[in-house]
C-alpha cells in the first residue's frame, strides 16, 4: 500500500503567542539572509536545535528523526516529523511548515527537495551534522554544492539583542528563585534528588506564571554533595547530606530554548578553616573576573589573568574548566557558542551586547585538606560603559553556610 511522504498540518488549531515580536524575529533573518548573500549561500538547512529555535521559535524534539529549517532569500520553512502533529507550524514563525512521514525512509530529504529547487550552492551546519547525514545530502543533491553556515550564524547569534537580553533577565530571577529553593530544602540527611526537585518545581511554577504561553520543558537542578561536587556536570544522586558537606547547587531555567544558571557553593551547616579559605579565594576570583567583563578585553587575556591569581596560590593545577561563556540559545544536551568562551585559546573581543558568564572553579583532590569542588557562577550583559550583572543571589561564607543558625535572643 502506497502512503503520502507528506502531510498537511497547517491550519491545525491556533497559532500560539510567539517568545518575542514579529520585528525581533525579523532581525535575526534578515541577519542570515545577509551573511548568505555576502557567502553566495542561495538557502541554508539548518539542523541544530539552536538554530532552528533561534530563527523559527520552534524548539524540536529529535527522538530519532530529522528536522530542519530551510531559510532561502524569500521563504523560511521549518521541517518536521508527523509525529509532531500541527504543533512546529503553530510555533514557526511566519507559519511556514513542511510536515515529512514515516512511511517511506528517505521522505526527509523529498521534504526538503521541495524546498530548493534550483538552488547551487546550499549552507549546512558542519558543526552539527553527522558523516552519515553529510553523505546522505550529497547523495540526494549530487549537483549543489554543500558550504558550512555554522560559523557565520553563530557569530550573529553572540551579539544579543534588546529583547533577547530582556528574556535572559527574567530567567535570571527565576533561577535566583531555585537558588532560594534549595537553600530552603537543604538539611543534614536530605537526599540531594529531593533538595533538586524543590528546587526543579519553584523554578517550572514560576515560568508557567511569566510565560503563560509558553512551552514548559527542560527546566532542571543539579544538586551535589561531598565528593559529587568534584564536577560541574555530576548528575544528582540520591546521597545524603551530613553535617560539614561541600555542597553545589546549579539551578537551570529553560524558556523558548534559552537556557541560563546560577552556581553556587554553598557547606551543611559547618566549614572547615581550610575550606573557608579556598571558597573565599575563589570567590575573590570570582570577583576579579566580573570586574575583567568589559567591552575591548580579550576572552584569553581574561583567562590568564585570572590563572595568575590561582597560580599565586599553588592552585592553578586544580582549576576544571574555562571561567566562562556566552548564553542563548543552549542546553546541557545542545548548542554553544564556542567563539565567545573565557578560555586561553579563544581571542574574542567583548562587546556591548553580548551575554557572558563569570564561572570560576576549583577542585581540591579528595585525599587532601578542603577537598571538593569550588565554583561560584554569575551572568553579566557587556554594556557600552562596562556590564551589568543580572544575577542577584549571594555567595561567600557569610551568605551559604546553610541551614545559617539563629542568634540567641
């Protein structure tokens, strides 16, 4: 039995009230429709999560099939799975959907061939795409030539807009809320998946109150004790807390595919003199490093200033990661933009606009004294005077040593 290889899915209930305006979207197309026309690109297939939400609004849910989103000098087409139903045209912006089936193994790319016709040189996401899918578009399209667009997207995804800071913002102050959250549910002999889910349902609550329009998906909490903080991406367990714990909270809202943190260090109910010592040095880093956070400074130069400080200490073998990166369109499971990361060997120049974290983190090995890992996390917008941070939550031993006890009357 013969089936359709697509289907019509427009139509199919109402449009929903978009993440930001019409003109705001607007903008970004008109971004990568000149980036194309200065490239040569005539359509571009974009295949990321990233920046299929960035230029659609539409966030997909892979689940082993392909999407993409063909943007050419006139039309922007998002293309999904029919298990999807009519959901991606009621999110696309502009409503243009190409809906492909099941029924037949190649119908992806018939969907798309829909959408070029014509067209000589098409721009792909090299970064993104995997070999086999690389050789499949080859093969479908023997007489394109196939260029990366992935580089050039991302760049124009760096430099934030009004309305895409003023989003990151109201994230922030959610996140301060799960940060407030876990402070409340820490205790000596709570488990850490519990101190995590307090704080995972303040932060989905307050979201579903800010956008009631809005998808709710992908909001989480890592929560880590004791040797589990020795990682930044250490997954929550079902450990206890005791009493003298390192402790790591990381609360992540996530809205419209835009994702921000807040990390802090935090100890159960006591720190040891060595402890107290390390956080504070980390958190005087900390400090630096937001100070460093302004337009005409070198992402590398950042870094190695601020290796300078820990080296002073004998610490710098114990640093875990870069001191920072830019937030957007990104999850723990997709996007990054890697030319605008704190990191010795990215030699971006800050400017007004962009969104930066400052991130700073040690880990002590287990065998020694105020072992555990270190790491205080702040966002800040580069502004054209020098940032604004837009995180609000404290940190340092006079704010996190948690439960705080209650002065005598």
């Amino acid at each position: 039995m013969e089936r359709e290889r697509l289907q019509d899915y427009t139509n199919n209930g109402q449009r929903v009230q978009p993440t930001f305006s019409a003109p705001e979207m607007q903008r970004r197309v008109d971004a990568i429709r000149t980036r194309m026309a200065e490239l040569g690109i005539d359509a571009a297939l974009f295949t990321s999560y990233h920046n299929i939400n960035y230029y659609s609004d539409f966030l997909y849910c892979q689940f082993g099939r392909r999407y993409g989103l063909v943007i050419d000098h006139d039309r922007l087409t998002t293309v999904s799975a029919g298990i999807d139903g009519g959901q991606p045209w009621r999110r696309t912006f502009g409503g243009g959907n190409l809906t492909y089936t099941d029924w037949q193994k190649d119908n992806y790319f018939h969907a798309v061939r829909q959408l070029i016709p014509g067209v000589k040189r098409l721009g792909i996401e090299f970064d993104h795409v995997t070999i086999d899918t690389l050789n499949l578009l080859r093969s479908e399209f023997p007489h394109v030539e196939i260029v990366d667009i992935a580089q050039a997207a991302m760049r124009l995804r760096m430099i934030k807009s009004p309305e895409e800071i003023a989003h990151i913002e109201k994230m922030t102050r959610i996140a301060d809320l799960g940060g407030a959250a876990v402070v409340e549910a820490v205790a000596v002999g709570v488990p850490e998946h519990e101190v995590a889910l307090h704080s995972t349902a303040a932060m989905v609550r307050e979201i579903a109150k800010v956008w009631p329009h809005g998808e709710l998906l992908d909001t989480w909490t890592w929560f880590q004790s004791g040797i589990n903080t020795d990682g930044a991406h250490n997954p929550v367990t079902s450990r206890r807390i005791e009493r003298g714990d390192i402790l790591s909270l990381n609360c992540f809202p996530m809205v419209a595919g835009y994702y921000v943190a807040l990390e802090r260090t935090l100890f159960a109910e006591e720190a040891s003199d060595e402890h107290i010592r390390l956080w504070e040095l980390n958190c005087r880093v900390h400090d630096r490093g937001k100070e460093l956070l302004v337009p005409g400074n070198r992402c590398s130069d950042i870094a190695k200033e601020l290796n300078e400080m820990y080296a002073a200490e004998n610490l710098l073998q114990y640093r875990s990661f870069g001191y920072g990166h830019s937030f957007g369109v990104l999850c723990h499971y997709y996007g990054r933009e890697a030319g605008l990361e704190l990191r010795e060997d990215c030699d971006t120049v800050l400017e007004p606009g962009m969104v930066v974290s400052m991130e700073p983190m040690i880990t002590i090995p287990n065998h020694l004294p105020g072992a555990g890992g270190y790491r205080e996390h702040d966002i800040l917008v580069i502004t054209e005077g020098g940032n604004r941070n837009i995180t609000g939550f404290p940190y340092g031993p006079e704010h996190l040593i948690v439960p705080r006890k209650r002065k005598a009357a």
